[in-house]
C-alpha cells in the first residue's frame, strides 16, 4: 500500500500518535469510538476506519501500536483520525506552532 500523504501531514500525525499512544488505555478507547462513529456519520465508512474498530476491539496495544507504528498502513490510519480523545485541543496547536517555527528556520 502506497500512502500519498504529505510528508508534512505524516510528520504531524506521527507526533500527535507519539502523544497519544501512552493515553490509550480501556477507559479512553470508548472516547476514542465514539470520535469514530462521528468521523463514518460525517464521511461515512472507510477501510481505515474498519481497521481502527479491529485495533479498538484488540485492545489498548494495538491501538497504541497504529498510532506509532512506521508502516504505510499506521501512516494512513493515523491520517484518519483527530486524536482528540487522547490529546488536547491546547496541545495540538502547540505541536503544530513548534513546528511552523522549526520548518521557519530550516
């Protein structure tokens, strides 16, 4: 599977899984569901999303493992999701202030 993301859009979701994955434990993944049942009534259904309900049923790990994993499938997963049940609005704006300036100054 070849994933045409941005190489920005990946830098960006890897870190945002970075912050997540130690924040997914059996009491955040019903958040983390119902973030996904929102994102298939916006946009309906996908086979990411079907691969995110398979890491949810497997448990907290497999979930945790997506949102760092380097594989195109995680990178693609990841692209899908916003993270909010794991990582603050606060906190996503700060990941991507830190990298506005770090990109400024390359």
């Amino acid at each position: 599977m070849k994933s045409h993301l941005p190489a920005e859009h990946d830098f960006l979701a890897t870190e945002l899984g970075k912050l997540a994955a130690p924040r997914v434990t059996t009491e955040t993944l019903p958040h983390f569901r119902s973030d996904l049942d929102r994102l298939r009534k916006q946009n309906g259904d996908s086979p990411y999303l079907r691969f995110w309900d398979e890491a949810i049923a497997a448990g907290p790990a497999a979930a945790r493992r997506f949102m760092t994993e380097r594989s195109e499938r995680a990178q693609v997963m990841r692209s899908v999701i916003s993270f909010r049940a794991f990582v603050s609005k606060h906190e996503r704006d700060e990941l991507l202030r830190r990298h506005v300036r770090e990109a400024a100054s390359e």
